[in-house]
C-alpha cells in the first residue's frame, strides 16, 4: 500500500478500513459510487478505479470538478458523471423527509438503468457505495453479486447519523455475504464479504481487528 499524506476529514473515517483491505489483498477493480478527497487515495492504492457521481446539481458538479483537476494525471481513474433524473431527486427528498423504507418505490427502476450500465457482466475486486444521493440502501442491494466485497458509509448505527436516511435498514444481502459494520468511526463503515471468496476469512480476520 502506498504511504502518502493526505487532506483527509471526518468525511474519510472509513479510510483505515481500506487500508487495512489494500494491505492484504492486490484490488485490481474498484468501483465507488460518490468521489471526493478519498479517491486520490483509492487511486493510489488499486490498480483501476471507477468513480460514478449521482449528481443532484450544483454542488455535486463543483466537487466533481474539483475532484477532476485533483486527479487529471491519473490514468486509472475514470470518471462518470450522471445528473440524476426529478424522480431520483424526489426520492432523495423522500428519504431526508421521512427516512426508509420509502412508500412510493416508483423510482427504483430509474436508478437501476443509471447504475446498471456499471455493474450488468462487470465484476470488482472492491465496490463502495458513498454517493451524494441518499438511496444508498438500493445501489447496495444492486451490486450484491458484483464485488465479492460490497461496503458503504455513513451507516452509523448509534445516533451520530439520521437513523434510516440512508436506507441501509432495507439491505438484503444474499445468503453468502456475511456482514461486518464498524461503529468505531464516527460516520460508521459497513462491509458485505462474500463467503464463498478465495480471500474471505484474511478480509474478515482484518476488517474486525481493524
């Protein structure tokens, strides 16, 4: 893993996680949904990154830019950019204003073809669901099967964020993927390991002594 010094947050509190993964396993794919100050550091530490920004505006397309100029000489990284539709903006809404589980799901279908295109024949080493829209819950019921590592932020379970405004509450992993949340953050770091991956008892060894 590369050593370097980084302008990280309270936003980055998952970082010491991945570490810990980059430390014991080669990532030669890694997709994120959400960029930012972090993925210079995902950049540097798995061999091709694919970041896909859900954008709801103004805000998102400024960091997005930043994050642009940031990494403009890095040749493994690709950037998507992706103005999400009013319905998804509605449902974003939906979430703030009343947390999951969401009664109009009519929406669902539209942010499946905005993922889809990232996920239907690929396969990752590593996804990670941190997006700026708050249907976080539904991308990571998307990608179960995609990554034999799926793990997602701000799932903090003590109060510290909006319980449900995320909708991690409606995850439904499959059978073989074994969870590990980590509330020692402050935001709070989920991850999903499928237990029929090569590395899966190192990557559970590491993720609950980290």
């Amino acid at each position: 893993m590369i050593e370097k010094k980084y302008n990280f947050t309270v936003a980055q509190d998952w970082v010491p996680y991945f570490k810990s993964l980059f430390d014991i396993i080669e990532v030669n794919s890694f997709l994120e949904f959400g960029l930012g100050v972090g993925t210079e550091f995902i950049c540097d530490n798995a061999k091709q990154v694919t970041s896909v920004e859900l954008s709801l505006g103004d805000y998102n397309l400024e960091w997005t830019n930043k994050t642009r100029e940031v990494l403009k000489k890095y040749i493994n990284w690709d950037l998507h950019y992706i103005q999400v539709p009013d319905e998804i903006v509605k449902s974003n809404q939906d979430a703030i204003d009343n947390q999951y589980p969401l009664e109009d799901i009519s929406y669902l279908p539209i942010l499946h073809d905005l993922i889809n295109p990232f996920i239907e024949g690929q396969f990752y080493d590593i996804i990670f669901v941190d997006p700026g829209i708050h249907n976080r819950g539904d991308i990571v019921n998307f990608v179960f099967g995609h990554a034999p590592i799926v793990a997602c932020h701000d799932s903090d379970r003590t109060g510290r964020v909006i319980k449900n405004i995320y909708g991690y509450n409606i995850v439904n992993p499959p059978k073989n993927y074994v969870e590990i949340h980590k509330d020692e953050s402050y935001c709070g770091t989920t991850f999903w390991v499928d237990s029929t991956f090569e590395g899966y008892k190192n990557v559970i060894n590491v993720l609950m002594d980290s």
